[in-house]
C-alpha cells in the first residue's frame, strides 16, 4: 500500500465524493487487544497531562504522540488491524488527554479555596461534560467534517493521518520518544518530586532597593513543551514572566519601601508592606494583576468568537444528513448526547445545596456548554487543538455562571464550591468537544469507522475522567501549597478560584485586576496574544524560562540543518524526542509524589556543592546537549 495521503485528503472534492485512503479495504480498527492498549494509552496520557499541565500551565496534544506509540503496539500485538487499529488508539489517546486539559483548570481551584473534592463529585461532572461535549459534536459531525471537508483545513488532524500512514513504511519516532523518556527520566528521578539528592533550580534574587527575581527549574518536561510549541509563544510568555519580575513587582517593591512602618498587606495581616520580599510581593500584588489580565483576554476572546458562534450555527442547522452511513446521525450518538444530559442532571443534585440551585446552575451550564462546545468543534479545524483557547472560553463561562450564582444570593463557600464543579462540567465538554471533533477528522480522512471512534473515544474519555480525579486527589497535599514552595503553577486553576471567591465574596483586590485589565486592552491594541503574555505573567519565571529554553535548542535545530528536507526530519525527531522528555517527566514526577503520599520514599535535602546553582547550571547543560545532540544526529534518507 501506498504510505501517502491521496491529495484529495487536503480538499479539491466534494466532502461526499472523497475516496479516503482505507477505501477498498477493512475500516474495522477495535478488537480486545486494541481496547487494552487504548485504555492504558489514555490513562497514561490522563495522568501525565494533569501533572505536566498544573506544572506548568500548558498542555501538548497526545494525537501524535499516541499514532507514534500506537504504531508500535499494534506492530506487536494486533498486526492484522493496521492503520484503522492505530488511529483507534490515537483517538483514546487524544480522548485522556483532553478529560486532562480541562479538568486540570477547574478542579483544583475547590482545593485552593480551602474545600474538599469526593471521587463521586469530580466523575459525575467530569463523564457528564465528556459524553454531552461528544453527543454535540456528534450532532454537527455532517457539517463540520463533511461539507466543509478542504475548507476547515483540521492542520493537527492532517498531520496525525500522515504519520498514521507514514507508519506502514517504519521511522524513527519510537526511538526518538524513547531517548527523550530515559533522559527526562534519570533528570527526574535524581532531583524534585523524587529523590531530589541534587538540586535543578537556578535562582538569582535581586537586592532591596530594586526587588526583582530570575530562576530557571532545570525540567525536561518543560523543556520538551518548549521545543514542541516553537519560539513565539515560549517568548510571548517569557516578555510576560519579564515585565511581571523585573518591571511590576520591582515598582511595587520601590513604593511599598517607602510605606508607613506599621501598614499591612491586603491580604496578610502578618505581614508589613515595607518587609515584603519579591516573592510576597508575587503572590500579594502581580498575580492579581495577571488574574486581570486573564480575565480580560479570556472575554475578550469570547467577545471574538460571537462570529464564530453564529456562523456554526447558522451552518449546523443548514446543514443535510448525509447519505453516506458514515456521516449521519444515529441513535447512538442521540444516546451518548442524551447520556451527558441525564448524567449532567444526576451531578447538579449531587453537588449542590438545593434542587433551585440544581435546576438553574444545570441549565445554564448547557446552555453555555452547547455554543462553546460547537465553537471548539469548529475552531478545531482552523488552528487545532494545541491552540484550542480553552481557558477563554471557560472564564466567559465561569463569569456568567458566577453573576447567576450573585443574583440567587448564593455566595458561601459550600456555593463556591457547587459552581467550580458546574464549571468543571462546562470546560471538560469544551475540551474534549475539540479532542472528538480532531479524531472523527482523522478517522474520515483514512476512512475508519466513525462508530468506532465514537465509542471508543467515550470509553478513553470515561478512563480519563476517573485517572484525573483520582490524581487530583493523590496530588491535594501538594496543590494546597500555594506561594514560593508550590510544587504547581496551577495558574488557570488559581485564576478561577481568585475571580469565583473575590467576586463572590466581594474582597477581591479590584485596582490589581483592573490594572491588569488595561495591560490587556494595551496588548489588544498592539494585537499581541493576550492570554500567551498573560499565562507568563502569571506563571513562575523559573517555568517560562526553562521553557524558552527548549524553543531555542529547536530554532538552533532549524539554523543548523542545510537543506529544508533536513529540517523537516530534525525537527520531526526533536518533536518525537520531546514528547518522550514530556512523558517521561510528567509519568516519574507523578509516580515520585505517588510514592511519597505512600511513605515509600523520603526526599532528601541536597548539600554542599549538590544544592548550589552551579550544579543546577552543569545539569541545564547537560540536559541541553543531551537532548541536541541525538536530534542533530538524525539522519536523511535521500532516497525518500
């Protein structure tokens, strides 16, 4: 078989007259051994994804890692299935990884606001959102996949069937994953959550007149995010971690110097203004001015996608059933939506106060969910899944669920808590709405079985949904700690708790915010990408920095290659290499705090010359040419 896409995958036919690349042959990709190797894929890629996103506020799409690791698997233990038996288990994969990205925004902000999550609550609204955000989906398959085949152009789609299909001919992808995982691996096990016998973090602290900060965690897993995103957004974030250390936080420093002796922070009535160090400075003043900035791109964002809004629906309600059996609607698809509605019922009286509550908060969450969850669909096959503005859509959510909640006096903590989990419902239907809609494009374009992907994305979405909590709740020790000895950034998670609790209860700090809101409307103004900037003023610059870091080793890879072709395969490699260096961090640092939480291991307090930051600096080089070398290494088929 040809190990090419027809060009007709890219558009140029009608979406009814496209011949898919399985055509003439079996698209029957689900069997025992292909469900096994899905659901641990997407338990993995749950769990890893939870931790590397509340480490550092990104998450990296599992589509191409899980065709990669997919490829190998079903080389081994289920030959016979081939391309359709991979992209099952590339859609499982995508499938755990999405129940991550959203839940990972929401759920932890219940534990920073003081309350406990119960595994009933955190499973009913997290399967309520994904089967609803499937069943909409569902219902707008014809539309979206279809009739706008070669017009919504589905990029991350695309170039998962390529390399689905390149997979019939071999590669090196598996090598590639495998060297970033052993290296990410040995880094992770000698230093943080681990044994951390030596220390990984730079840290430079600024002197009193001019209170400024810079660190950098010398961490494979952020540093594969880097090489994985590119150069524009790792800079975006660092200006942002750069203007909120070296420009904000040193100003505030300067004027609260000069602050009455006995004048309290807002926040801490144990702290005095003029003793306040540039970490208390952080978490008392510039994060609230992030928070701020957030907010505004988020509705901002929001506000953006009103055309888009109209223009779905408008299409869907246009749109034709099919005549193809594989681009109508079933009654399969009628349950699962049906399912996320029930089962959204069933979470709304199992977490809130009063039937009233239940009723209103549940309504309103569909309603919301129903129009972010068609835009997700539809922005999707613009500019995929890894830019997927999640986050925006949810705080425009989360603000008009909260307003709802003030009107109905419903402003105690125990309320608090009832709306982040209406609003755990309403991202993880966002996210996982854009994962589905990803996968149903892949499975047209090879022509797989379009049921199959359906139930089998559920299933993976259920695993998810289940290794999510459960990690959240091992993890509710370490995401309680908030300020300088936070393990997790957690800042879309700190976001939502801040506006929730501030506006509810009225304390929140309202200069802060809106300063930050105008520093988002500059932004606006000058067309940079809000949320990018804002998500780096908010993140510890010990995190934007590392992984500026791996965007530099890959603009490197670029300048140094001599032909286009051997960029492509460099580059091609690093992206492999990288996502081992992300799995391998996020599977080790889980499975080290798991490990702690059990009394297994202890970690110990690195001495001497191991606790300096001139072993934190041998370790980044190192980490550097480890990761370089094997990329630069990679060698070109002429022949191709």
């Amino acid at each position: 078989m040809n190990n090419k896409l027809p060009k007709e995958a890219y558009g140029g036919v009608d979406g009814k007259e496209y011949v898919p690349y399985l055509s003439g042959k079996s698209n029957k990709g689900s069997n025992l051994a292909v469900m096994i190797i899905g659901i641990i894929l997407a338990a993995l890629f749950a769990a890893s994804t939870a931790y590397s996103g509340m480490k550092s506020g990104l998450t990296v799409a599992a589509g191409i890692p899980g065709a990669i690791i997919g490829s190998m698997f079903i080389k081994a233990f289920a030959s016979s299935k081939g391309v359709a038996g991979k992209n099952i288990i590339q859609g499982m994969s995508s499938g755990g990884e999405s129940i991550a990205s959203g839940m990972i925004f929401v759920l932890p902000a219940i534990i920073l606001i003081g309350r406990n999550i119960t595994f009933l609550e955190g499973v009913s609204v997290g399967i309520g959102g994904a089967l609803f955000g499937i069943g909409c989906l569902s219902l707008v398959y014809n539309y979206l996949i279809v009739e706008e085949h070669g017009k919504l152009m589905y990029p991350e789609s695309m170039a998962i069937s390529e390399t689905l299909v390149a997979s019939e001919g071999g590669g090196d992808a598996i090598k590639f994953m495998g060297i970033g995982f052993v290296i990410s691996g040995i880094i992770n096990i000698l230093t943080g959550s681990f044994l951390n016998v030596i220390n990984n973090t730079i840290n430079f602290i600024g002197s009193k007149f001019y209170k400024w900060k810079f660190s950098t965690e010398v961490n494979p897993l952020l540093l594969g995010i880097g090489f994985i995103v590119g150069l524009e957004v790792s800079l975006y974030m660092f200006a942002g971690s750069v203007l909120a250390n070296f420009g904000i936080a040193p100003l505030i420093g300067y004027f609260t110097d000069l602050a009455d002796r006995n004048m309290q922070t807002w926040n801490d009535a144990t702290i005095l203004l003029h003793q306040m160090d540039v970490n208390a400075i952080s978490s008392s003043y510039v994060k609230y001015i992030g928070a701020g900035m957030m907010l505004c791109g988020g509705i901002i964002g929001a506000i953006k996608l009103i055309p888009t809004i109209f223009i779905s629906l408008k299409e869907t309600f246009k749109a034709k059933s099919g005549s193809d059996k594989n681009s109508g609607k079933s009654s399969g698809e009628i349950m699962v939506l049906l399912g996320g509605i029930i089962i959204a019922f069933i979470a709304a009286f199992i977490v809130s106060q009063s039937t009233t509550m239940a009723i209103i908060a549940v309504i309103v969450s569909l309603i919301l969910s129903l129009l972010f969850v068609i835009v997700a669909g539809r922005l999707t096959g613009t500019i995929g899944t890894s830019n997927l503005p999640v986050s925006g859509m949810t705080i425009a959510s989360l603000v008009i669920l909260t307003l709802v909640f003030v009107i109905m006096g419903w402003t105690t903590k125990a309320d608090n808590k009832s709306l982040l989990l209406f609003a755990a419902f309403m991202v993880v239907a966002i996210s996982v709405a854009g994962g589905y809609s990803q996968s149903q494009k892949v499975t047209y374009v090879i022509g797989g079985s379009k049921k199959e992907m359906q139930n089998s994305f559920a299933i993976a979405s259920i695993i998810g949904v289940i290794v999510v909590t459960g990690t959240i709740m091992v993890l509710s020790g370490q995401l309680a700690v908030t300020g300088v000895n936070a393990q997790f950034a957690l800042p879309q998670a700190n976001l939502m708790s801040t506006l929730t609790s501030g506006i509810m209860s009225g304390d929140l700090p309202w200069p802060m915010i809106i300063v930050g809101v105008v520093m988002a409307l500059f932004l606006f103004l000058l067309d940079l990408p809000i949320m990018t900037i804002a998500i780096g003023f908010y993140l510890p610059i010990s995190t934007t920095s590392i992984i500026l870091v791996g965007a530099l080793i890959r603009v490197f890879v670029e300048k140094m290659s001599k032909s286009e072709k051997e960029k492509e395969i460099r580059v091609s490699n690093g992206i492999s290499l990288s996502s081992g260096l992300v799995a391998g961090g996020s599977i080790i640092g889980l499975l080290g705090i798991v490990l702690q939480v059990i009394g297994i291991i202890t970690p110990k307090t690195p001495l001497g010359f191991a606790d300096s930051n001139m072993m934190a600096i041998l370790l980044l080089v190192i980490l550097v040419v480890a990761t370089t070398i094997p990329i630069m290494l990679s060698k070109v088929n002429n022949n191709e």
